[in-house]
C-alpha cells in the first residue's frame, strides 16, 4: 500500500510542478504569439519603410487613451489618414504631462479588426520606449507605419475599409 501512495503523491508532485511552469510560461508566451501572428490586434513591427504600393486606399483611425491615473492630456492631431496598401502613413500624437511633477508613461496599442492586426507594421514609434514629460511640459510623438501588401490578398479582409489604430498611455512604474 505504501508504495501505491509514494507514486501516486510522485505523480500528484509533477502535476503540480508542471502547471506552475505552464502558469509562469502562459505570458511571455501569449506575447510572443501576438507578435508572431498579430493575434489580439497587437501590429507587426517593421524594421524598413515598405516600398511597394497596392492600388486600394485604406482609413486608418487614430484613438488616444489614459489610464485614469495618469494625469496627460494625450490625443491623435489628425482623426484618421487615407493611405493605399504599402504606402507609407505618418501620424502624430500629443501628449502633455498636466500635472506638478515629473511622470514617466508608457504606451499601449491595439489594430482592430483584429484580422487586420498581422498586416499592420509599424516602423518608429513612441510606444516602443518609455517617454517622459516634465510638469507641464508637451510633445509631439510620431507613428510611421504601413499596410503590408499581402494585406491586399487576404480574402477575410476583402471588405476592410477601416482600421483603427488605438494607444492608451499608463506611467510606467519600476
């Protein structure tokens, strides 16, 4: 009987290890496959500028969100953009730190559709580094980006006209 209860409470041991790993794993994990397959509307990030265009004009909305406290007033300066597949699009932010004291933040950003998401690169961005405003200081914030052209041939977005591109702004907290 007792060597019936030593495998079993082995086995009931490596089961409980095995999930603690899965549960530790389960994050870098998930992000990684968002970046790989744009899953959950996170965009590709591009190395190059695209140079080659496809002949279909797509909008591409701005949004801009804070979290509630984070004191920044933070908005597009432009509602969306017109650009054709492949074409290269520039878009800028505001962000103004609106309270007394220095504040790092940090962005967030989402593509939706999210079928959308794998063909949306972006090539420079603010939300791939921390930024910091000084009180009352403000900036203007650039996004280059672009639709690959293999969007084009993707039957599921065929009926795609709009894509919105939305950040949220958090501090950034060591």
């Amino acid at each position: 009987m007792r060597n019936e209860d030593n495998h079993l409470a082995t086995i009931l041991a490596g089961v409980t290890i095995f999930m603690l790993a899965v549960a530790f794993a389960s994050v870098p994990l998930y992000r990684l496959i968002c970046k790989k397959t744009g899953f959950g509307g996170t965009p590709q990030i591009a190395l190059t500028t695209s140079d080659k265009m496809i002949d279909r004009e797509i909008t591409v909305q701005f949004t801009a969100s804070t979290h509630r406290d984070l004191p920044w007033e933070f908005r597009p300066m432009q509602h969306d953009a017109k650009i054709k597949i492949g074409e290269n699009g520039l878009a800028y932010f505001y962000a103004k730190n609106k309270s007394d004291k220095p504040i790092v933040g940090m962005a967030t950003y989402n593509v939706s559709p999210d079928k959308a998401a794998i063909y949306f690169n972006k090539v420079q961005c603010f939300c791939f580094e921390q930024q910091k405003l000084n009180p009352g200081q403000g900036m203007d914030m650039p996004v280059l980006f672009f639709l690959d052209p293999e969007f084009a041939k993707d039957p599921s977005l065929k009926d795609v006209k709009t894509i919105t591109l939305s950040y949220t702004f958090f501090e950034y907290k060591k």
